[in-house]
C-alpha cells in the first residue's frame, strides 16, 4: 500500500528538478529490491519509471541497478523517490550524483543504444 496523503493525483516533492533535458532513446531497464521497471524518460539528475514499487513514499531511498533495455550492459545507482503519479502509474528517482559511473555512463549509452 502507498504511503501518500491523496491517492488521486501526482504528488510531487517541493525539491524535484522538472526543468532537466529529458532522454526517452534508449529506454533503460530498472531494477528496485527485484522489481523491474522500464523508463518513460530519464536525464542525467534522475529517472521516470513506469511502474511505482510497493511501499513507494516520498523521499525514499532508492537503490538498484539499471542499463539499456535488452542489453547486457548495467550500473549501480542510488537516489531517492521525487514523485508518484498514481494516475499514470509513474514514479520518479533524482538520482544521488555521487557515482561517476553513472555520470559516464549515461552518456555514452545515449551515443551507443540512442539512435537503435
């Protein structure tokens, strides 16, 4: 069950950073305590997955793996949830920042998987 306050609407945390450049291409798989889920859009700040983990609440650690959809390829990432649309069944990760990998690595898929 979801910890939320009003179950019919996006509920936002003040301090999510909406104004981010948006990657839709390539869609990357993400894995939360075994629960996979596929991205709507992602930026280099944070993830729109599509799908909400049971238990999901705002400011909540999150932490997991992800990579290119159908690829091999995968990385370690921590963040914390920004916003569950319960209405478009979306949750949305910032990111923490602190892994250089993921700062590499994002990029280079855009360049490799992005144009597929």
């Amino acid at each position: 069950m979801l910890h939320t306050p009003q179950l019919n609407r996006s509920i936002p945390n003040r301090f999510e950073q909406r104004d981010s450049f948006r990657i839709s291409n390539p869609v990357l798989q993400v894995e939360i305590e075994g629960n996979y889920f596929l991205t709507e859009n992602w930026s280099l700040n944070g993830l729109l997955l599509c799908g909400i983990i049971q238990n999901a609440a705002l400011d909540m650690p999150i932490y997991g793996t992800f990579g290119p959809n159908k690829s091999a390829e995968i990385c370690k990432f921590g963040g914390r949830i920004v916003r569950i649309d319960l209405n478009g069944n979306q949750m949305a990760v910032e990111l923490d920042g602190s892994s250089r990998e993921v700062a590499a690595l994002l990029p280079l898929w855009v360049l490799k998987y992005g144009t597929k």
